[in-house]
C-alpha cells in the first residue's frame, strides 16, 4: 500500500524527552537541524516512553535530553492560572512553559489496560470528536494510531487529526460510551512525505457528560500534567496517567508544536471497561471465541514451545520440520499436517500457509498458531470437515518466515511497534520484494513471440544474477524458494497485515514506469476466485458497516484487487510462485492494525477460521490425475499439462500427478512429455466439488523406444524397425 513507502521516512527514537524534530531527512526533504542539551531535572523511571530512567522508585534525579531547535521554533501557549477546584469544573486548566520543562509522569510506563479501539477501528468515527479540522481529510476521524495518508496529501484520506492554524485550544475527544478506566495515551506525528507536523506536548482531560471537564493532575505538585509527545511523525510515544480515571469521555489538548506545522495527532487510548451495576449503558461488546485455544503473542520461543506441543498431542497427523535458517540463525519452523505426514501421496495436492514475512505483521502468525492448534483438536474431536481435509491435502503452515522481524517488533510491544519497526530481515532487506523477478524476462519474450514455442510460459529459471554468491538474497529468501522446488505445491495464501483486502498477482506492473497498472495473469479467473472465496468468507471483510483501513474502499470492489493496480512490487513471492512454480498464491492483508492487542486475537480468530479452511478447501477446485506410460503404467514426472485458451501450463511432480485449479467450463487439455506422443481430451468443470479427473497415458514415440531399446542393449522390434524406415524414407 502506498502507506508502506511513508514507513520509509521513520525516524530513529529520540534519546531522552525530545521537543522538535528530528535530524534526518525524508524522500529528499531535510529536517530541521537541531542541537542537544543537558537538562537537569527530576523525573521518574519510565519502561516504554522516552525518558531515561532514575533508580527504581523514581526519586532520584536524572538528565533528560532536551532538543532545541534552531531553524524552527516551538509554538508555546500561555494561558491564564486557575486554580483548580475540588470538583471536576468546566475551566481550562493552565499551563506554564520554559526552556526546561518539568513532567511529573508516572513511576512505571507499564500499560494495565488494552487499547479503546482506535487503531483497529473498534471506536467508530462518530466517537471521535475535535475543536476544529483543517479539512475533512484531516478531520478527528483520521486521529488513529499508525492511520496512512493517501499519495497526495489534501485529499479526504490524509495521515492525522490537525486542528485549524487559528484555533488557539485545539483538542482531540473520544467518547468511549461506556464508563471506563482511562490509564494511558499513545501518540504520533501526522504521515506526510511533504509535511513536519507533530505534539511536542499535550495535557489530558475527562468528562463524564461532555460538558463539565477535570484533567489529569501531578502527584507532586496536584497542578494539571503536561505529558511529553513525539520528536518525529511515527514514533509512537507512550504515557501513562499518574492516577488512572473513570469517565466516558477522554480529550487530548495540545499544548506545544512545531512552528510552521500545525497541531496534528494520531493516538490510541488505554481503557479497561468499568461495570455498570445499574444497567444506564448498553454493555460493551465482548471480544471472544469459543475455541479453547491459546490467545497470546508468542515470540520465537513460545512459539517453538506451542508447535511441539500439537505435534505431541497429535503425533499420527504432524510434523514439525525447518526449511532454513534467519540472518540471525533462528530455524524457519513449518508445521505438516496430514494423515500421512513426511511424505507425498499419489494424487494428494500440497497446499501452504506463509506467514510473518514482514515481521511486524503479527496477526498471521497467530492465526497459524491457532490454526494447527484448531486443527489438531478437532482431528481428535472427529469433526468431518477436519477429518476430510486432511485425509485429502498435505497442509504446510509456515508461521514465521521473518523471525529476526518478529522479535525486533515483539519486544517494542503492539502498541509500540509502529508501522514499519520489525518489517525488515535483520539485513534491513523487504523479503516481499526479494524474489526473483522472472515478471520482465517472460513478458520481454512474450513481445518477441518467442513464448511458448522457445521461451516456456511456466517454470521460468532462476535468472544468473540471482545465483551468484554476492547477490542481495536473503536466507530466508533462498530457504523459501528451495522449499517451494521441493514440494510440488498447489495453492498458497501468504498473511500480511495493515489492510482488509485479498490481492492476486500479478504484483507487478507491466509497464515499468507506471505506480499502479491492471496487470493480470492468463489465469485471471482463478485468481479472482480464490480471492472472492477468502474474502467473501472473512467476516471482518464482509461487515457492511466497516470503514476503510486507511485511504482505500476495498469493499467497492468486492474487498480483492489485483496487486500491480494496487501498487507495483517487483520481485513479490506471489508472482515468483505462479511463474517459477506450479503454485497459485495471493495475499491476504488480515487487519487494518498490523499488531493487533492480544486482546484482539479472538475476535480475529473468529473472523478469520472459517476463512482460512474453505480457502484450503479450494484446491479441489478444477482438474487433476495422473500422466502414465502407456506400456508400463509407470508416472511420468514433469509431464507439461496444457489448458486451451490459457498461456500458463503446470507440470507433474515426481510420481505423475498433477492438479490443474480452473473454474467451471469446458476445457480442451493436453499431456506432452519429452520421448512421448502428446494426448489431448476434453475435460468438463463443473460447481459441484471436485477436483474432476482427468488422466492421461502416453505413448513412447518411436526414438524414445529406439534409445531405450538400444540403451538396454536389447534387438529392436521387426515393427519399429519398419516404422523407422517408412519414416526414413518420408524424410
């Protein structure tokens, strides 16, 4: 998504509090320049947010590092003291500046409550309220948590709430509906490749009816907090409140921003739900499942932990193996489930799950998780749909494929993460778009005619650049690929996060310079179906009431796209594996939150189980059989299996079986191998489920039963000897 390319202007955390910007430069644009100095001043320890910690009781006194701009001055407001009343009161509470500013912050930034909502769009638009609204793209419903602007900034989707120039109190409001335990905020600048605009500072206030307001005080001195904000736009920036508050209304109020910017926030707010014992309010909905299953992130360990664990409690139908290595040596762990696990069966097709190749997209690992756990239990349940499946389809669940990602983005936490930390392998290399863009050598000899009678339209080989020993391949890149040359594989579905919507290849454009382009594959249908099928089953997807992620209405074009008209990524795992595989494969952006709160991971398991089944089921979908010898009976291996009409052809795996996904119609197929006579038959699709069988025997030509003869040192046949001389002498 075009949010991705502003994940590039990320700035490294500022060391200490930091009111200003940072010192590096993004797509061009340099930042203001600014200098460090020392302050003195007592401040308590803090695990998460951005000051450096004292001793473990928070009394001692500690420096804090204080950036002062130079070529751009910080807006400080001053407005008149009020006393602040016993009761809450309507008045503003005061705020006093100087160059060195005291925050009396809590003792332990260790949130206790999960998230409202915001970031995963639990709080709708209309609990979001402001003072005032630069424009209706900069409105306070775009003041969310890791929110993503659309390419051009003015338009109805931009990366943050801003408050107008001229609105000397700005705030940000969000009605929680209920009575609830307020405890923390997180906040970040505005996404803007074109603009600086970030808080330095804000203070926090509550209200149970909109109307009569108190803040959040200083445990020392009881004057209202002023909370340290961000030093760049994505940086997420933790604080939590000196005393925890019951309210239904919490507001955020500016205090301090950069000059020549504007007042602009997105922020996720920490909430526990508080009892109603007399019923005045609807009761909050409860995120859950019915599954028992373990609902958690799981880091490398816990995760290795948690798949040995299935595989003990369901030895007879899973295999825990590794396909490789990390940069930094973890295993790459799939997890087999089968009912003849460690081995192809005749006729059986491979199917895969891939997920976490950006290691900051958590939301599919867990799914993975889930699913073999889910699995595993209902195997042992008897459950039919389970039991068939797996008698049917050798399933591959790869759970973590960027691991060093992972733990860079588990231990900053869900909230904390933000929107690109973790994305990378540890080499800093997207394995998104580190395969082999095998896209531009096929459609080069498409325009020279030279396919598929000189260049093959499938199984296209690893380009010589690609082979050599300094090329940018990452080790889990290669791990992956040799997986995908060893298992002949029939479907796929790599997770990501970030987004609602399915994509197909192909991912990249074909016309090189163009950032979006329609660019689909010869089998276009297919790939439509597999998408609609997983979109039109995951009820996150489906809810006719759910807004747009970010700046995209997926759900206008039935929540599936193709990649290249989303954006180009050359080099994409979807594309190497329809053209260098047999496997058809798409991606599934899952959440519009990338790292969602463990307290998420129910509801997601919910909206996605049913998803993740019938996608797996789909690879009945179309034909499948076996090529043979006619004379022996025995397999032919890498068989080409050709559809009329459709300019990709599959081969068959090491035993002679092939699986050929199509939609319902009526085909005309034909089996070639090399040293036999091409056979042709009409195959017919239909809807009922399948996959149709449609098998072939071959026939040795005469050379092929010439060399294996005379290979064998055998007399050659009086028929074939005159076969051979007629067509000598047709020559």
């Amino acid at each position: 998504m075009w949010g991705l390319l502003l994940a590039l202007a990320t700035f490294a955390p500022a060391v200490g509090v930091s009111l200003g910007a940072s010192g590096a430069s993004v797509m061009g644009l340099a930042s203001p320049a600014t200098t460090e100095a020392p302050v003195s001043t007592p401040a308590p320890r803090s695990s998460q947010a951005e000051l450096s910690a004292g001793n473990e009781n928070g009394t001692s006194e500690q420096h804090v590092r204080i950036r002062v701009i130079k070529k751009k001055k910080i807006i400080m407001k001053k407005r008149k003291k009020l006393t602040p009343p016993s009761p809450p009161v309507t008045a503003r509470a005061s705020v006093t500046t100087s160059p060195a500013r005291t925050f009396d912050l809590p003792e332990k930034q260790e949130p206790d409550c999960p998230p409202l909502g915001l970031e995963s769009l639990r709080v709708s638009d209309n609990q979001l309220d402001a003072s005032s609204s630069q424009s209706f793209g900069l409105g306070p419903h775009r003041g969310r948590l890791n929110i993503q602007s659309g390419l051009e900034d003015g338009d109805l989707f931009d990366g943050a709430w801003c408050a107008e120039e001229q609105d000397a109190e700005p705030w940000l409001q969000v009605d929680a509906r209920h009575p609830t335990r307020f405890s923390g905020i997180i906040t970040q600048g505005r996404n803007s490749i074109w603009r600086y605009d970030w808080v330095t500072s804000y203070k926090v206030q509550f209200s149970n009816d909109s109307l009569t307001w108190w803040g959040s005080k200083n445990r020392s001195s009881g004057m209202d907090a002023v909370f340290p904000a961000n030093s760049d736009p994505e940086t997420p920036v933790l604080n939590l409140l000196p005393e925890p508050q019951v309210a239904r209304f919490i507001r955020l109020l500016p205090q301090t921003w950069l000059q020549g910017g504007a007042s602009c926030l997105r922020a996720e707010i920490l909430a526990c739900p508080v009892s109603d014992p007399n019923g005045l309010f609807p009761e909050v909905p409860v995120l859950g499942s019915s599954d028992t299953l373990d609902f958690r992130h799981h880091d490398y360990k816990a995760m290795r932990k948690l798949m040995k664990q299935v595989n003990e409690q369901c030895p007879n139908i899973t295999r825990v193996y590794s396909i490789g290595k990390s940069h930094q040596g973890l295993k790459l762990y799939v997890m087999e489930m089968s009912d003849q696990p460690g081995e192809h069966e005749l006729g059986e097709p491979e199917v895969r799950y891939v997920a976490g190749m950006h290691g900051n997209e958590a939301l599919g690992r867990e799914l993975l998780l889930l699913l073999m756990q889910f699995l595993c239990r209902e195997f042992l349940r008897g459950d039919p749909r389970v039991t068939r499946l797996l008698a049917e389809t050798r399933i591959h669940l790869l759970p973590s494929m960027n691991p060093d990602g992972y733990e860079t983005a588990f231990r900053r936490g869900s909230e904390l993460v933000g929107w690109a930390e973790g994305r990378w392998n540890h080499q800093g290399i997207d394995l998104n778009h580190n395969f082999a863009d095998l896209n531009t050598p096929l459609w080069e000899a498409e325009d020279d005619g030279l396919v598929p009678d000189t260049v093959p339209n499938h199984h296209l080989p690893l380009p010589t650049y690609y082979t050599l020993p300094n090329a940018t391949v990452a080790p889990e890149t290669r791990a992956v690929i040799k997986w995908m040359e060893r298992i002949p594989f029939v479907l796929s579905a790599n997770l990501h996060g970030g987004e609602l919507v399915v994509s197909y290849p192909f991912d990249m454009t074909r016309t090189p310079w163009a950032a979006r382009e329609l660019t689909p594959t010869p089998d276009e249908a297919v790939f439509r179906w597999l998408s609609t099928v997983y979109a039109g089953t995951n009820w996150a997807m489906q809810d006719p009431d759910r807004r747009p992620c970010h700046s995209q209405d997926f759900s206008l074009y039935g929540n599936i796209i193709n990649g290249a008209d989303w954006h180009t990524v050359p080099g994409s795992m979807n594309d190497f594996s329809y053209l260098h595989t047999n496997c058809f494969e798409v991606t599934v952006e899952l959440s519009c939150d990338k790292f969602p709160h463990e307290n998420e991971l129910p509801q997601e398991w919910e909206n996605n189980k049913d998803a993740l089944l019938t996608y797996l089921e789909q690879v009945r979908m179309g034909i499948a059989g076996v090529v043979r010898d006619k004379d022996t009976e025995i397999g032919i291996a890498d068989a080409v299996i050709a559809v009329d009409g459709i300019n990709h052809d599959v081969t068959t795996a090491w035993g002679g079986d092939y699986w050929r996904l199509l939609t319902p119609g009526d085909y005309v197929v034909t089996a070639s191998a090399e040293g036999y006579h091409a056979a042709t038959r009409n195959c017919r699709v239909t809807f009922e489920e399948g996959p149709v069988p449609c098998n072939f025997h071959l026939t040795k030509t005469p050379k092929q039963r010439l060399r294996e003869l005379l290979a064998a040192g055998a007399k050659v046949p009086p028929d074939l000897r005159r076969r051979l001389e007629r067509l000598r002498g047709q020559n």
